[in-house]
C-alpha cells in the first residue's frame, strides 16, 4: 500500500505521515524493528526494491516512511515501484510527504495496479488556519487563547512559521511570555514580496532599512531563479512561500532591493530619498 500526504502545506503533511506512523504501531503492536525511515525519491525507492526481496524475521508487517517518492520519479521509472510494493501488497505500508500535489497521470497508472491513498493538505487561511492553531495550541497546553490569535493573524496560512512561534510561547510558560503583533524585519520583507499597502513605511528607518534590504536582495535573487526554472536547491519551504508572490514582477524588484541595499549601505541617499527612488 502507498499513502502519500501531500502539499502545498508540508508540516500538517509531515504531521499527518507521523500520524499514520504511530497509529501502525498501536495497530500492529510493533515496535522499532517494524518502522524504518528510508532515504528520500530515488534513493527510497532503490532501498524499497531491496527491502520486497526479503522478509523481517521480527515483524510480520512493515512500514516506511520517505519523502518526494513520486516527485523525483519519471514516469519510466512507476513499474518499478508498482513491482516493488505489489510483490508485498498486504505486508508493506510505504507513507511519503509529497511536498506538492502528485502528478494525477502518476495516480491513474498507480491506481490501476495497486491500492494508493492521497490526502491532501492545501494551504489554509482565515478561520480555517486559526481553528488549526487553536487545537494545536490545546494539545501544547497553550490556554492563552488570545495569543494563539494573534499569532495565527501575525502568521496568517503560513504554518511553519506560526507553529514555531508557538512552540516557542509553550515553552516560555503562561506567566511572563505575551505575543503581540510587533513589526519584524520579516513583516516588512512578506509586505514587499506579496505587495500590500505600505510596503515602504520601513524606509523611514535605517537600521531596518540596512536589514530588510539585505534580506530582499537575497530573497528576489532566489525569486528570479524560481521564475526562470532554476530552483535546485532552493529551500521547500522558501520556494513554497515565493511561487504565492508575482513572480513575474520578480526581475523589476530584484533590481529594487540592490538600489535599495546600495542606497542603504552606502548613505548615498537619505531615508526620505531613499522612499521616493523606490517606489
């Protein structure tokens, strides 16, 4: 069997992979020699080949967890997988977070010679996302419901960064820690890529001026490089949060963010000037 859990919202994908993780365990009643973590795309399925081949003299059912199994293949490359788990269809569970949703050709071919589940995690907003952070906040033990909210408004559909801030307030404890919605180098830099109002208020100060052009240029330099097709190495997670940006505006605001680092950097320009070149 294959289950995928796939994107664009990687961390409730992965949350959910090890979900089904552990509920194979309590099922199944198997312990580490039953689980095993393969090598990602390619590489897991060379290791899944190997592993068909043979049986585990301590667990009558397996189960192995990968990542971008589907997304690194060729389609050339399917029957080999198909082969792979068929050959153990009732004794292999193969779980990978596809860090984008799976090629529907891929899930035609697949559906036609073995049993494939998908569940799919898409990106959420609003209430959707704050009703998320909510429950995770309850099984944190986070019981400060107003800052679950502001962080869930401060970090709006972007996951990664709203669970970090609050597994940081978990941390912190109750009694001294609050979160309120303070302006960070990273607000303004999210105000410039997606283009809200304002974007530009920053440049009245310096020292966030120096921080954010920095940070832009790094940032639209990536962008163009996803624009133009280049994106290897490029981080998931950055790649994920630039392909919601305009990219085709990327050149023109690259070009931006080195008038503005130069400007900066090198005084050429006070902060009101430096408001009025950019815009």
């Amino acid at each position: 069997m294959l289950i995928l859990c796939s994107g664009p919202d990687t961390l409730r994908a992965q949350q959910y992979a090890k979900k089904l993780e552990h509920a194979f365990c309590e099922k199944y009643h198997t312990e580490q020699s039953g689980i095993e973590h393969i090598p990602y795309g390619k590489a897991g399925l060379k290791v899944l080949e190997e592993k068909a081949q043979t049986m585990s003299l301590f667990a009558s059912k397996r189960f192995f967890r990968t990542r971008n199994l589907l997304k690194e293949l060729s389609k050339k490359e399917l029957p080999s997988l198909v082969r792979a788990l068929s050959k153990s269809a009732e004794d292999i569970v193969v779980v990978s977070v596809e860090d984008d949703a799976p090629k529907k050709e891929y899930l035609t071919v697949l559906e036609k010679e073995m049993k494939i589940i998908n569940y799919s995690h898409p990106i959420m907003r609003g209430r959707a996302f704050s009703a998320w952070l909510t429950d995770e906040a309850k099984h944190l033990g986070v019981k400060n419901l107003s800052a679950v909210k502001a962080i869930a408004e401060v970090h709006d559909s972007d996951t990664w960064r709203a669970w970090n801030e609050l597994m940081k307030f978990a941390a912190g404890g109750e009694a001294s820690q609050s979160y309120e919605k303070t302006e960070t180098v990273f607000t303004y830099l999210d105000r410039i890529l997606f283009a809200q109002k304002n974007r530009y208020a920053f440049l009245g100060e310096t020292d966030i001026c120096k921080e954010v052009s920095a940070l832009l240029l790094s940032q639209m330099k990536t962008a163009v490089r996803i624009r133009d097709g280049y994106a290897d190495g490029v981080h998931p997670y950055v790649r994920k949060k630039l392909s919601r940006a305009n990219l085709s505006h990327a050149g023109a605001a690259f070009f931006q963010a080195e008038l503005m680092h130069l400007l900066a950097r090198k005084g050429y320009a006070k902060e009101g000037e430096i408001s009025l070149l950019i815009k």
